[in-house]
C-alpha cells in the first residue's frame, strides 16, 4: 500500500468513528433521562427529532446555529446533562471585558482534551517528570487549570503567574500604552523569578507576546530561554503567525528549545500544530482533537457548505463531549481548508486569523 491509500483509509475510519461519537452524543444530550435543561428544552423548537433524525455527523447540519449569547448568565447548571448532576463542577468564562462574560461549566472535559493533547507532545522536548511554567492568563479561565493538570499528568509541577488580560484590554481601550507595557513587565517580573528559584522547570506554556516579553529580558540579562532551562514550549494565540513562527525557532529560541502551535478555546479544548516540516516554510496547520471537537472551513455564505482544498472560509466549530454539544458555532477567526495528515487524518485550517469582516474590531491584550 501506498502512503496515500495508507491516509485514505485511515481518514474513512476517522470519518466512521466521527458519525458513531455524533449519534451516541446526540443520544445522550437529547435522552429525557441524561441530557441537559438546556437542550431538552431546545428542542421543543426543532422542526425535527435529533433522537430519530441525526444519524451521522453531516445530519448536524440540520440544527440551526449555536448563538454564544446563550452562555451568557445564569443559571449555569441547565447546561450539565442530568447523567451528571452532583459531580464536582467548574465554570470556565471567556470574554467577558464588557457586559456579563460567557461561561462554560466543566467537569472532567479539561483533563480529558489536555491528557489527550499530552499523547502529542514528544516526551524528548517535554521529559516526564518535568515542571512547568504557566505564562498565561489566570483567574476565572480554562487555561491555568488545564496546564496545571498537563503538568501533573506528566509527573511534574506546574508554576503559575498572575495575569488579568481585561484589565490590559481595559487599558488599551483607553489608550494607556504606557500603562500595558507597565502591567507587561509586571507578568514578566513574575516568570523571572519564578525561573530564577531553582524549582527545575523544562517546559512552558505561553503566548507568542509573552514568549518574546520573556526572551528579550533574559536576553536583556546576559541569558535566554535555553540557557533558563527550558526545552519544550507549547504556545497559542491569534499572534502566532508563520512569519513570527519563524522568528521565534529562528531568533528568540535556538535550535535546541522545541516550540508547538496550538489553537483553542473554552468550547473547543487544544486544537494542535501539524508536525514541523522545514519543507512547510513555517506553515502552520491546525487539526482539531476529532472526533471530542470537529472544525470545518466553510463558505462565508453558506455555513453548511465546507469550501474546497485551499480555499478560503470561516472556521466552524462542533464539540460532542458528555459535558457540552455544540451543533455548529461559527468562530471569529477564518483560515484554509488543508488536506488530512498521518497523524491527524481529519481535515486541518491554516492561516488562522481574525474573521475580516471584526478583524478591525479585535482587541488582542498583552497575551
């Protein structure tokens, strides 16, 4: 066989193992016995029956759009299925800088996508046992707890900073630059300690601002991120562009620290980076953690219409997990539709930046 038919076939069993988890997810949200308020309620407004009438993933299509509004308020538990009731739960929020923020509550969901994103990391790069530093957002977010956990998976420890990113989207709202920059060097101060108190730390996860913050202070100190003890660097963000991938493995890290996009947020979990191919001139592909999250690329007039190879479209989020069913929610961001890989047999989205038609409304913070 070739590589091809290799990949071929490899994505028709992704593809059937995808419509399975799409029929058992829709069976558990839409049963009276284990689903949510939320959705047994929805679905009184459906001109059909998802307990009959979706029976593969395509048949998702049927539903109308998911409204983020919808997380917005309370209460929060009509969205925990009844299967569920009583276990120790979580509320993520994001946004959030004006208005009542959105949230999602958790359960298991962030230990089970970061413990499946750990299976990627190459343990080389990110050595077992190893501790963590967490340079990132903290407070009400998915984020810290799920590095902690990652970290703790992995045999180590992790160390966090504080970091409130609505008070730097505050600020620059308010035009007070000089201000960011303050509050910049503060979350910088902290990881400088952090990493000068002897506590081992080999691995990180941060934001490419934050990653370049941090690498021209070491530098600016006689040191670098190599030199501090870092080997392995999981990091994401809407900058993280190919020209700054570049920059970053090129000038800020050497070849000896190993760097890895990843794409996500509080509905979709860690959509991680294709394997790094020189021959990619930095490319940066993602592939969503199928078939717990789906993303399509579709047409930005028609959103049940996935665009061709290459082309150009929004990014489409579905996410079938027993905590949380998300029938297709168009994300902020657009990108192109990239064929499937070995290791991820599943269609990817590169490109990935803000959707055009809000790209000039987007406030990217100190992270």
């Amino acid at each position: 066989m070739t590589d091809n038919s290799n990949l071929d076939e490899l994505v028709k069993q992704n593809q059937e193992a995808l419509d399975a988890h799409t029929r058992e997810h829709v069976q558990w949200h839409f049963n009276p016995e284990t689903g949510s308020p939320y959705w047994l309620e929805k679905a009184k407004s459906f001109d059909f029956d998802p307990l009959t009438d979706v029976n593969c993933f395509e048949d998702l299509n049927k539903f109308p759009l998911f409204e983020d509004d919808e997380l917005r308020g309370g209460p929060v538990d009509r969205w925990i299925p009844k299967a569920l009731r009583g276990k120790p739960t979580y509320v993520f929020e994001t946004g959030g800088t004006t208005g009542i923020p959105k949230s999602r509550v958790v359960i298991d969901d962030f230990r089970i996508d970061y413990e499946n994103f750990s299976d990627t990391l190459p343990d080389e790069s990110f050595p077992k046992g190893a501790n963590w530093l967490m340079l990132g957002p903290s407070g009400p977010r998915r984020l810290r707890l799920a590095v902690e956990h990652l970290a703790q998976y992995r045999g180590g420890i992790s160390f966090c900073v504080d970091l409130d990113p609505r008070w730097v989207v505050k600020l620059i709202k308010k035009g007070k630059i000089d201000e960011v920059k303050e509050y910049s060097a503060h979350v910088i101060d902290q990881a400088m300690t952090i990493l000068s108190a002897g506590h081992e730390i080999k691995c990180m996860f941060t934001t490419p601002k934050l990653l370049e913050a941090l690498a021209m202070r070491l530098m600016d100190e006689g040191s670098s991120i190599e030199e501090a003890g870092i080997k392995g660097i999981f990091c994401g963000g809407t900058e993280f562009t190919q020209q700054w991938y570049r920059f970053a493995r090129e000038e800020l890290l050497g070849e000896n620290v190993y760097i890895t996009p990843t794409y996500g947020n509080t509905l979709m979990g860690l959509a991680c980076g294709r394997p790094f191919d020189p021959a990619d001139n930095y490319k940066i592909t993602y592939y969503a953690p199928q078939p717990r999250a789906v993303i399509r690329v579709v047409d930005f007039d028609d959103h049940t219409k996935v665009v061709g190879y290459g082309e150009t479209g929004r990014v489409k989020l579905f996410t079938m997990t027993k905590e949380l069913f998300i029938p297709g929610f168009l994300e902020r961001d657009e990108g192109e539709r990239e064929v499937p890989h070995m290791k991820y047999p599943w269609d990817g989205v590169s490109g990935v930046r803000p959707f055009h038609e809000i790209a000039a409304s987007t406030t990217v913070g100190v992270y």
